[in-house]
C-alpha cells in the first residue's frame, strides 16, 4: 500500500463507523449523540463491551465480566483479560510499516530530526527491555525517568510496559526537591534520565541533577543516561542509552511483551493537590489502553496511519513529559499512528520570539491533528502569527486543545486562519476546521470534549464524553443544567486511578475525590434520587457549565490547585520553596484562571520584620520557585501582606482568596467567625476592588 500524499480519500468519522458497528452487530441504533451517550452511562457493561470489541482488544484469556464490581472507589473491570500497553502498540508493526508509514517523526531546537519506523521502534524497545531484565527489574519494580520529549522517552515507556514494570517520568525541567518529591515516594529501581535538554535558545545542563536524584533516591541500583548535549564522558557506573539500544541479535528479534492481568499498574503520575507531597496516581494497562482508544481513536478520530479512513495520520500533541499530555500523545501508538514530537520551546526563545516554530514543523512533518495547550494557542492569536502563510497547514483538519479553558475570541481568531488556509490551498468549500476542545485530568483521563459532527461554538466544548457520566452539581448535591456547578462523575470508569501508590487503605484517595458528596447524594443515570446504598460520587475540581444543548463550559478549578499552561501544581510544593527562604515567614498563593482568562498567579508573602519586598527579594524568590519547581510556575505579581489569612485550626485560605480576587463578594466566600485573623482581610478586599476597577 502506497500513501497518497495528494488528496484525501472521502472521510467518515470514526464514531459514525462505531455507530454503523452498534446498528450491524448488536441492532442498536441512536437518533442523536445524546441518547447514545446515555446509553453509554446507563449500560457499562454493554457499552464497554462494545468498545473492546470494536477497538479489536487482544487477551489470550476470556474476561469473566466488564464490570465486575460497581463501586466507586474499587471498580474491578474485565477481570481474567489479559493485556499489555506495548503489545497492543506493535500489533501494528506490519501493516503500518508495510503502509510506508513511521511510528514517530521527532525534532527540536538544535535541528536533530528523526524518523523511527515501526520494526526499530519495537526493536529499541526490546533492547532496553532486555538490558532491565538484565539489571533485575521485575514485574511491579518502578523505573523512574528523567526525560524531555522526545522519541527516547517513548522508546523507555514502552520498554518498560512490556515487562511489566512500572514507569514514571518528571521533565527535566522540574528542579531536584520537585523530582525527589515524587520518585521518593514510589522507590524506583532503575533512573534513565538525559545529560541536559535544549530550551528557548539555551543548553541546560543536568548532569548534576541526575547525580542529585541518585543520591536523593537510595533504592536506585542504575542508572541510564542519554546524551543529549554531547558530554565527552559520563559518570563512573552509568550506562550509555546509546549503547544500551544498540542491541540486535536473536534475543532481540523474539523478545514479546508479557501477557498482564488487566488491572497490572502501568504507570504512575503526579497530581498536586494542596497540602502535602503530590499524589503518585496509578493507572492500569487495561485502562489506559481501553480509554485511550474509546475517546482518542473511536471520539477525537486519531486513527491509524495506514487506514484507509485515515489517510496516514499524523498526530501531535505538543507537551512536556511532566503533563499527561504526553501520555496521551505516545497512546496514538496504539492504535498504529504516526507521532509526531517536538521537543523545545513553543516560542523560540526570549531573546528571537517566535511562535510560529511548532506551525513550520507541522508543515514539515505533514501532520494531520495538531493538539496544545489553552495558552498556547492563546499566545500564538497574540503574537499576530500569519498561519496562512506557511505552506503545508492545509493537511490540518483538527486542532486539539486542553489545559485551560479556551477562550471564545482565540478560537474565531484559530477557525478564520484556517478558512484562509484551505482558500489558498484551493479548498474554499471545505468545512471550518474542527476545534476538539478537551477537558479532564491527569488523574482519570478526559470527561467532556468532542464531536467532529456536532455544531461548534467557540469557548464550549461539544458534549461528555461517551462512556463518562458527568454532571454539574450544586451544592446541594443535584444536577444543574445551564448553571455552574461541581463537575461530578456517578459512574466509575476504566481509567480511573487504580490506587495512590503507597495509599494501602484508600484514605488518600477518598479524601481527594469522595469526600465532598457522601454516599446516597444526588441523582443517578436515568433519573430519580439515590438512595442510601449509592456509593459516593467522584468531585473533580472543576466548574462547569452544561447547556441545554449538551455542550459544556469549564470555568477554571473550584480548588486551590494552581494551572499553569496546562500543568498543574499543588500549593504545598510552592510553599516550601518559597518559605524556605529565610526572609519569608509565611506565603499564600492563588491562581486566578477561570472562564478562559490567561492565568494571573499572585504570589502573597509576609516577610520577617525590617525586611522589605525589593527587587533582590523579588529575585531570590523566582529563583527559588524556578529551581524547586519549574519556571512555568513563577508568579505574575507578588504582594507583601502582614497576615496570610487562616482558619481557626491553622489551614491557609487559599480558595476564599481566589474568589474573592474572582469577584465574588467578601461575605459569600468567607466566614469570618471561622477565621483566626478576619481583620487581614481588609487588605485582601481592597486588592480586588481595585484589580475590579482596573478591569472596567
């Protein structure tokens, strides 16, 4: 089969083919997206039955149910499947490399292209399989990586999912406490972490970060690195990544994925909350596999390269390893897409701005779905880029887009680029691209976002996800339609967390998504009150906003949580850094993004007495946060305040602050009886009035 780089064959969407799969093979047919995604809350079983078929899951073992046990936590699903995230990528070794087809297209700031084909991606990944057995690594051991994204980070994930190890990787741009912070708590056996990465113009040295890890993190036995700044020598007792995948003899050539139940843990991920260490979320092989192919194949149509219906897709998702957006990018490998991978900075660099850089590697590479953040796609309407100058875009027919809200104006600015593109290309009849706007988690993976045959409407996404029942609830505990409400998930899902690691008894767990709606709130699927028996319900953190229509607006986090282009930190990490620093005696901080507004991070600090808030401090205090953390999480403003308002048992209020600077007036989002210093409001009160006044 020869790819045609010409023209398209006619395209049919995805879930119009899944549709036509329910009506031929199970007589089931839908008059409207609504009524089969409520067929899809209301039956799991059914439902997930079919996207296993559908989708072609491979086990040597039958399942014994979909869904064994209907709780929330604790679902157990497909128990006696048997799966593996890697084996189910290079199922499609053959026809895709046979298509003509590679499995990844990867660039960056220094110009170092590669293209892997499928047969060397599965046999990198083999290599390095073989050298972890070799080194001890057993099924369940963890193996940390330290890792920019590129096609080496993907080559090591799926080394390790094929022997059933855990993997877990932070970016190399995260300082060593925000590192140490997340690998202590999982004790990995093995570190493969790069010498230094390349960004905005700069070469970043790691090589004594990586020594850091190593001596912060006493349960690593080895260490892998991979050169990417060319040091003429690495450390005594490190293996050389090059050397470790250079590996091809008969070993090699017959090495196969294990076979793993369907609930054996994958991978591990962070997401902060707001007190205490992030919290390290397992998520299963089955799950991740079985989601991520129901939504990004069968809803967002990320298809395979060498299908027909497809036309050689060629999927990006620009991302730091430390977002889960690069897991979701590396899971188009299951379903035989090319990824396409860019690793640097969006905008090139402080001193030659430039954001039109990823849009000529896109045009480049031929890439069919282009996906990024919020603020990414912000800055680019910002910066007066000419898309419809830079020849290729045309191959585009979706944009992708997650993180944070997306504003109304930047995805009008996003559609006309594109109707001028396809005008110059010839293509004045064809449809306005197709914006799949997503919204979810790094914990559960996506709930509401897209419909490539649904209307449009620029700052809402076009429905819930198929297979997740989402609600908005008021506090009270019952479904709202057209008002902002808790976004609420009722019905368990595959993807959800297996456990937090380390989390024995489930009270982390409980404590971060079932404590807010207790069991017998609310309203089911299908209507009528709960009763005493319904288990709790999942609160994510966000507000939405669900139209008659179906569609769905988030507002931003109805938690502390800070979101910085789409990454998202706990308060507590930022804490520590900050008040480590001997001036400062107390902090408080508050992300103002909500509604689509760019992000506005005020940082508040009360410093010891005869110190003032100067430019040296100011400094000292980004540098802190920058080194600690990462410089996405440096703040917009920072305040010197006398008090940082707290409750009577000590919490910091975070959320009242955040309301309050939102709008929200002072006697709604605090009581003051509740308070141990309401007087520190004042100041607080009068900061907002003004940034009110500012914005009239």
């Amino acid at each position: 089969m020869t790819p045609d780089t010409n023209a398209p064959p006619p395209f049919v969407p995805q879930i119009r083919l899944y549709q036509q799969a329910l009506a031929r093979e199970r007589g089931l047919h839908f008059d409207s997206y609504e009524a089969l995604w409520r067929w899809s809350v209301t039956d799991l079983d059914a439902f997930w039955q079919s996207m296993w078929d559908y989708l072609e899951i491979e086990s040597p073992t039958p399942h014994t149910a979909v869904l064994e046990r209907n709780v929330m936590p604790g679902a157990r699903w497909f128990p006696g499947a048997q799966v593996n995230f890697a084996r189910q990528a290079f199922r499609h070794v053959a026809r895709a490399h046979a298509a003509g087809f590679p499995a990844i297209v990867a660039d960056n700031e220094r110009g170092q292209r590669q293209e892997i084909s499928w047969p060397e991606l599965q046999r990198r990944s083999a290599a390095l399989a073989l050298h972890l057995r070799e080194q001890g690594v057993q099924p369940g051991d963890r193996v940390a990586a330290y890792l920019s994204n590129t096609p080496e980070a993907m080559i090591a994930l799926m080394a390790v999912a094929a022997i059933g190890a855990i993997w877990s990787v932070c970016a190399p741009d995260m300082g060593t406490p925000a590192v140490l912070d997340r690998f202590g708590q999982i004790t990995p056996k093995v570190l493969i972490a790069c010498d230094g990465v390349t960004y905005g113009g700069k070469d970043l040295d790691r090589l004594a970060t990586v020594a850091e890890l190593r001596a912060g993190l006493p349960s690593v036995t080895h260490v892998i690195v991979q050169r990417q700044l060319a040091h003429a020598a690495l450390p005594a007792n490190v293996a050389d990544w090059s050397a470790v995948v250079a590996r091809d003899d008969a070993a090699v050539a017959a090495f196969q994925p294990l076979w793993l139940p369907f609930d054996h843990p994958l991978w591990i991920v962070y997401s902060s909350g707001t007190t205490g260490l992030p919290k390290p979320i397992v998520h299963d092989h089955g799950g991740a596999v079985l989601n991520a192919q129901a939504h990004k194949n069968v809803q967002y149509d990320v298809g395979c390269s060498y299908h027909p219906n497809s036309w050689g897709e060629r999927f990006m998702w620009y991302s730091s390893t430390g977002w889960v957006m690069w897991n979701a990018q590396v899971s188009g490998l299951l379903a035989g897409t090319t990824c396409v991978v860019f690793d640097g900075h969006p905008g090139g660099s402080k001193e030659r701005p430039d954001w039109g850089v990823l849009w000529r590697f896109a045009a480049r590479e031929r890439v069919t779905f282009f996906g990024g953040g919020a603020a990414y796609f912000g800055n680019v309407a910002k910066s007066g880029v000419d898309l419809a100058a830079i020849p290729g875009l045309d191959r585009v027919r979706a944009l992708g887009c997650t993180g944070s809200p997306l504003t109304a104006d930047v995805q009008q600015w996003g559609t006309e680029q594109f109707r001028r593109i396809q005008a110059a290309a010839g293509r004045a009849d064809a449809l306005d691209i197709w914006w799949c706007n997503i919204s979810g988690g790094t914990d559960a993976g996506a709930f509401v976002g897209a419909h490539r045959e649904l209307p449009m409407v620029p700052g809402e996404m076009q429905c819930r996800l198929l297979g997740v029942c989402v609600e908005a609830w008021n506090e009270e505990g019952r479904p709202v339609i057209d008002q902002v409400g808790e976004l609420v998930v009722t019905q368990p899902l595959p993807s959800m967390p297996a456990c937090f690691w380390g989390d024995a008894d489930f009270a982390r767990y409980r404590g971060s998504y079932f404590d807010m709606f207790p069991p017998g709130q609310g309203r089911r699927p299908g209507g009528g009150d709960a009763g005493p028996e319904a288990g709790p319900v999942w609160r994510h953190g966000d507000w939405l906003k669900i139209t008659p229509e179906g569609r769905c607006i988030i507002y931003g986090r109805s938690d502390a949580t800070i979101n910085r282009h789409g990454l998202r930190m706990g308060t507590a990490e930022l804490y520590r850094a900050v008040e480590a620093l001997p001036e400062v005696l107390d902090s408080l901080v508050v992300d103002l993004e909500y509604l689509g507004r760019e992000s506005w991070m005020p940082l508040f600090v009360v410093l010891r007495e005869g110190v003032a808030l100067d430019d040296g401090l100011r400094q000292r205090l980004h540098g802190a946060i920058r080194q600690a953390l990462s410089p996405r999480f440096v703040p917009d403003a920072i305040y010197q305040v006398a008090e940082v308002p707290r409750t009577l048992s000590g919490k910091k209020q975070e959320l009242p602050i955040k309301k309050l600077l939102l709008g929200q007036p002072l006697e709604k989002v605090v009581n003051k009886d509740a308070m141990a210093n309401p007087h520190c409001l004042d100041w607080f009160v009068a900061l907002a009035r003004e940034r009110a006044a500012a914005a009239a």
